[in-house]
C-alpha cells in the first residue's frame, strides 16, 4: 500500500482521533493534506469538527457524573481546574466558546464545566458552535499555507515531499507536548507553592 492510499484509507480517522485527542497539529495536517489532494478539504474540516466536539461532550458528561468520585475531586484539585471554574463563573458563555483555543485549559475545561450549573443543553449548543470554528480555522490553516510549506519541503526533499511533510508535522507535535508538559509543570509548581504558603499561614495564625 502506498503512502497516498494509507493516508485515502485512514486519515479522516486519525483527524477525528487527533481533535479529539491531541489538538490543532492533526486539523492542520488535514488541511495540508486537503491542499495535496489526499483527502477531501469537507471531510478534513468535518472530522476535525466532529471529533473535538464528541470529545468534549465526553469529558463533560463525564465531569457531570462523576463529578463525586475520587478521581474527579483528584482533578479538581489542579491549579487549571479553579482557574477553568473562576472564568466559567464570571464568563460563561465566552468561556465555553473559547476554551479549545487556550493551551492547557483544553481537556480540562469540559471536565471543569461538567461539575458545574451549566445545562447540559446550552453546553452542546455553545460546544457544536465553538467546534465548529475551531475545526474549519485550523483546517483552513493548513489549507491556505500548505502552498508554502511544500515549497520549504520540496526544496530540501524534492522527491520525498511527503515524507518530508511528516517529519515537519511530528517535529511541530514534539514542540506543542513539550510546551504543554513544560506548562503543566509550571502549573503544578505554582500550585504546591500556594499550598505551602497557605499552610505556613494557617499554622502562624494557630
């Protein structure tokens, strides 16, 4: 089987999979692939669309109803997770449309809203909505650039074009997960920071 008909038989699934699961590096690489005529640019956009909104519809169905478990309540305790239910608070509606945009909010937030007052129904109204912008800009990202990419990639690998796309394309994944590891460090620190102020003030004021 050729690379082409690997990517015709399997890509939509993985771009489903990796807006569900992984972000804005799969969506790109479907519009690029669009752009090459590997796959459909409707049916990049649609499973992009599609699998982040289903994913997020888990997550928050999750968070509604386990929102009482262990595991939950361990969740909750994150630094992102107040900070996701503190701008939930004060802005509802913005926040649920904006949450998939904003790194290391992403996968938490559904969880975060689940455990809130928020309807269900309004979360699929304003998560179909939100999905659909994300899903359509980032396929429309590497749609529209792919032009310039497979020049870049065509001048060092001028009969390897896709192989070289790939590369770039797990190159740029690497960077996002160790941005996202490097935050969520950061995140964590902070947090066990402000534990330990809190505690040595509870205990002064004893």
């Amino acid at each position: 089987m050729s690379i082409e008909s690997f990517i015709a038989e399997y890509g939509l699934a993985a771009i489903f999979l990796g807006a569900a699961f992984e972000g804005e590096t799969s969506v790109v690489t479907g519009g690029l692939l669009a752009h090459q005529h590997l796959l459909p640019l409707w049916g990049s956009a649609a499973a992009a669309v599609t699998g982040s909104f289903f994913a997020d519809q888990l997550f928050f169905f999750a968070g509604r109803k386990y929102r009482d478990t262990k595991r939950v309540r361990r969740i909750a305790e994150k630094p992102a997770f107040a900070k996701a239910l503190d701008t939930l608070d004060r802005h509802p509606t913005i926040f649920i449309l904006g949450f998939r945009f904003l790194y290391g909010l992403r996968t938490i937030s559904p969880i975060a809203v689940g455990t809130s007052h928020v309807p269900a129904r309004t979360f699929v109204v304003l998560n179909a909505i939100s999905a659909l912008v994300w899903g359509v800009v980032f396929t429309g990202i590497g749609y529209v650039f792919g032009d310039g990419l497979i020049e870049l990639v065509g001048r060092v690998m001028p009969r390897q074009k896709l192989v070289g796309v790939a590369i770039l394309v797990g190159i740029a994944a690497l960077i996002i997960a160790g941005f996202r590891l490097w935050r969520g460090r950061r995140a964590r620190a902070a947090g066990e920071g402000q534990a330990r102020a809190t505690a040595a003030a509870s205990s002064t004021s004893d």
